[in-house]
C-alpha cells in the first residue's frame, strides 16, 4: 500500500517543468541529426568538447598568471636549450660561480673537507670557536646593518648562551623525558597568546621560524577549507608585499597565491583584495607590519571582509612581533590589530627578532583548538606507532625554547616597552629626516622598524645611494624592488645610530648626485634582472645557493 500510495504522488512543481520540457527537447534533437553521417555528428562534438577544454583552460591561465606570463614560463625552457643561448647561460653561471667562491673564501678559517684522521684536542677547537666568532661578529657590531642583528650585547648574549647549553641536547618530542622543557614550550607560547589579547580559545604552537608559522597557518587553512567547504583547489588573497613565506606555502602546499595590489601608502588595496576573492579562497593575510616598507595593513578593515566572506585571517607579525603589542604603552598609537578584532584567526611572531631570544624561535597562534587541529599531522598506521606532531619537525632542538622562555622573563613587559621605545623612536626619526630631506622621499610608512626611501629627483638612484652608503660609510641597507627602494630595519645596534645614518645618507644623496657613474652596481644588476624571465633569474639564484652551501677545499692544518 506504501508504494503504490508513494507512487500516486504527483511531482512537485519543479519537476513537471522538466518533464514537460524533455519530450518537445528530444523531438528537436532527434529531428537535428535525422539523416546525418553518426562519424561527422561524433567529429563536431569532440571539437566543440575541445574548443570549450581549451577556453577554459585560456580563463584558467589568464584568472592566475596572465596569458603573457604563462606564453614566457612556456618558452623559456625551449629558448635556454638553444646553443647560442646554452652557452651564454653556462658562461655567466660558471663567471658568477667563480666570483662568489673567491667572496667566500676570503674569510676562510682552517677550512676541512674531511674528517681529521685523530681527534682535535677540545682547547683547539676552542680557540677555533674564538676566531670565528670574532669574525662573524665584526660585520655588525658598529651597529650599521639592517635587520640581522636586533639585540647586540655581549652580556645579554653569553646569558641567553648559558641557558641554551643547558638544553642543547633535549627535544620537545619527548615530553615525558624532559617535563621542564615541556613546561616551558608551552608558557612560552600561552604568553605570546596573552601579548595578543587572545582569549580561552586562543592557542599556538611553537615553530622553528616565521616561514614555519607561516607555512603551519596555510597548512591549517587549506585542510580546514578542504573538511569543511569541501575546497579542492584552494587559494589565498595576500598583498605583493606580504613576505615571500606565502608564496612559499603556496609552492609547498599547492595552494595558488593571488596577488592584490597596493595603495599609495604601501598598504593592502581593500578594493582589489575583494575583487581577488572567489568560492575557492580559504584566507587573506595582512602585514603588521610588512617587510619591504614598514607599513601596517588596514587589518579592522580586512577582518570584516574576512566575515563576510567565510575565510580566515591571518596576520603576519614576524618582524614587528615584539614591537607592535607593546607600541601604545610606549607612546606610538595604534589601531587594533589581533586577535580582539573580531575576523582574526591566526598570527605568526617571531621572539627571535624584537623579542631578543636565539634564532630558531617562532609562534604561530589560533583563534581556535579546532583551527590549530587542521595544522596537526597525524599517522596512525605507521608500523613504528601512531606519530603525531603539531609542526613540520619531528625533532626539535630544546635549546631555542629554554632560551626563548629566558629572554622573555628577563626583559619582561616594561623592558620590551622600553627598546620598543627606542627602537621605533629612532624608526620614526629616521622616517621625518628621509621626508625632509631633498631628493629623497618616503616609500610607505614608517610604522614600526622599517623605514624604505627612493629617489625623488632623476639624478638620485635609490640603489647607488645604497651602493654609496656601503662603500663610503660602512652601512648595509637592504635592496628592494617592485618598486625601486632601500630600506633599512632599526634594530638596538642600528637605533642608537639614527643621527648618524642620517648625515651619511645626506652625504650620499650629494655624493650620487655628482659622482654616479661610481655606485651602478646594484642598479645594474636590478635593471638586469627585470629585463629577464623568471626561469632565467631562478637559474642565478641556484647558483647563488650552491656556492654558498659549497664547502671550498683547502688542505687542513691539522
């Protein structure tokens, strides 16, 4: 009775429409292709099929890198294989290898290639250690580098070294063996979430570095969006100054990184970031504050577009990470930007940087427990045990963490809003003397510790000011591009220059002007670079990378 009475039941409005429509559509079909050859009605839908394949993949290509891009990346292999064009390459290669083993060899000490056939005795080794570290510190202990460097004292650092020892052979891994350092991963990370404003389901990890936060959050991201969207080509919107970790994801995690554009601040272009979101983008990340030109992205504004949208947001607080909580107190005002604007969902903060702890020290946080999960990795089959891990380590050193926990305890709040003072001080400083000064102008803003210039005048290059500023004056500045600029990273080393810096910059701006043909190396190797593809430059780059990894032989003195 059930089935004839379910069977007695009249379609629902929707599907009597269809039901009409299917005879009339059958009838016009079949009468198209009465009398036609079944080979040519086949032919004429293979084609049809291919044509429509081939649009889509001309609006793929064009939606993601640009047909222009796309026809040059597609080329270039096939031009690099060309005699004339193979030869020159390996030329250049093989000239640009040569000069960076002779740079790097000139400050060799007692290189080995070999294990010594007896031991070294400690006393040697340790007077090696000396040598070294004396050669490694002389390059930025006058305080004229960027960045690199942020603490500087020998005092602070053999402390942070004593604590580093004392866990330089314990691993995180193992939480039942090493209880303390267990203890102090996690305070570490829970008082990084505390300088956020996070609440009780804020949460974090702790990471070897900012690319690891950065690759753990879009990690989570893309595992979130694929669980619950169902989102299978994933996709995040960042802004062309968001730091190269990104993109970095995006090539570790097959993630497609769209681009947005900026405003003539040097901040986030809101307009186009939501014209570049779609059903697929998972995230949009906001600097605070970017590398390139110190300029905090509108994250209030970025987190509402965020709602709106479903998607996460990331805000990347790498550089300015032991600076920007602590701004307000210090007397620098600043619009919200973690997690108590309501939209934000994760941040990275490297203590390794302003926060004065040892290299290898990073946290990414969470807005949530169930967030963080995404960035888990599970194997519950592996035939040595179910193995888990919060990272991308497995192992991992216990010295960066007790050191980190150190570092943090003894500067505490007051002794971090105090070089926070300092620091962005002499920031700001620098930033008014770059804008008063004659032929040079501000690129973005000075929000934090980044200050970036360019050339406001034809005859002054920003990159041979940099090339004169080196050469006469001892400072190394960063070089950017995209557009044109040189920055310089405050640090306490550097801020404790700030006047200095500016009567050398003055001096270079009147230098370059008169004397430019001097200073066109890194203005020649800039204009170069834009006038090549990308395959050509990654070329260089490699080369780049396998000297510097090449141990040079020497015969050893022991």
């Amino acid at each position: 009775k059930y089935l004839l009475k379910q069977s007695s039941r009249q379609p629902s409005p929707s599907a009597a429409m269809v039901l009409a429509l299917e005879k009339p559509f059958r009838s016009w079909v079949n009468g198209a292709f009465r009398g036609k050859d079944p080979y040519g009605v086949l032919r004429t839908a293979v084609f049809w099929a291919a044509l429509l394949k081939f649009l889509l993949r001309l609006r793929w290509i064009i939606g993601r890198e640009g047909l222009k891009t796309y026809l040059i990346d597609a080329l270039a292999p096939t031009i690099r294989k060309l005699p004339p064009v193979r030869r020159k390459l390996e030329k250049e290669m093989a000239g640009t290898m040569a000069s960076l083993r002779e740079k790097f060899s000139k400050e060799l000490t007692e290189p080995r290639m070999t294990l010594p056939s007896q031991g070294v005795p400690e006393n040697d080794i340790l007077e090696l250690m000396a040598k070294r570290k004396e050669l490694d510190t002389k390059h930025w202990k006058d305080g004229k580098i960027t960045g690199a460097v942020y603490h500087g004292e020998e005092k602070h650092y053999d402390f942070i070294s004593q604590v580093f020892g004392k866990w330089g052979f314990t691993n995180p891994l193992h939480p039942a063996i090493h209880p303390a350092l267990r203890q102090m991963d996690s305070e570490v990370v829970q008082m990084v979430v505390n300088m956020y404003n996070g609440g009780p389901e804020c949460c974090g990890a702790f990471t070897t570095g900012g690319t690891e936060s950065i690759l753990m959050a879009i990690k989570a991201y893309r595992d979130w969006a694929r669980a619950e969207k169902g989102i299978v080509d994933p996709n995040i919107v960042i802004c062309n100054t968001a730091h190269a970790a990104f993109d970095k994801a995006g090539k570790y995690f097959g993630v497609f990184v769209k681009h947005a554009r900026t405003n003539e601040a040097m901040e986030i272009d809101l307009k186009h970031l939501k014209s570049l979101i779609d059903g697929n983008t998972i995230a949009i990340v906001g600097s605070c504050c970017q590398y390139a030109h110190g300029t905090i992205d509108p994250i209030e504004d970025m987190a509402k577009i965020a709602l709106s949208k479903n998607i996460g947001l990331h805000v990347d607080c790498c550089l300015g990470g032991f600076l920007v909580p602590f701004m307000e107190k210090a007397g620098f005002p600043m619009r919200p930007f973690d997690f108590r604007v309501k939209g934000v969902t994760s941040i990275s903060c490297d203590p390794h940087k302003y926060g004065f702890a040892p290299k290898g020290s990073s946290v990414v946080m969470f807005s949530s427990k169930t967030l963080r999960h995404f960035m888990y990795c599970y194997l519950t089959k592996w035939t040595g045990g179910i193995y888990a891990t919060p990272t991308m380590t497995g192992s991992r050193a216990g010295g960066p963490v007790a050191a980190t926990w150190a570092a943090m305890c003894k500067f505490g709040e007051k002794g971090y809003i105090e070089t926070t003072r300092q620091i962005v001080g002499a920031a700001k400083k620098i930033g008014q003397g770059i804008n008063d000064m004659k032929g040079l102008r501000l690129v973005g803003r000075a929000d934090v510790c980044v200050v970036a210039f360019a050339g406001s005048e034809e005859s002054v290059n920003c990159y041979a000011i940099a090339d004169c500023m080196q050469k006469k004056f001892g400072w190394e500045l960063a070089t950017c591009q995209n557009p044109p600029c040189v920055h310089i990273a405050l640090t306490l080393p550097t801020s404790k220059n700030a006047d200095q810096f500016l009567t050398d910059l003055r001096a270079s701006v009147e230098d370059v002007r008169t004397n430019a043909a001097e200073y066109t190396s890194t203005a020649g190797l800039y204009g170069m670079a834009a006038s090549l593809p990308a395959s050509f430059l990654e070329d260089a780059a490699a080369t780049y990378l396998d000297a510097m990894s090449e141990a040079i032989p020497s015969m050893p003195l022991n």
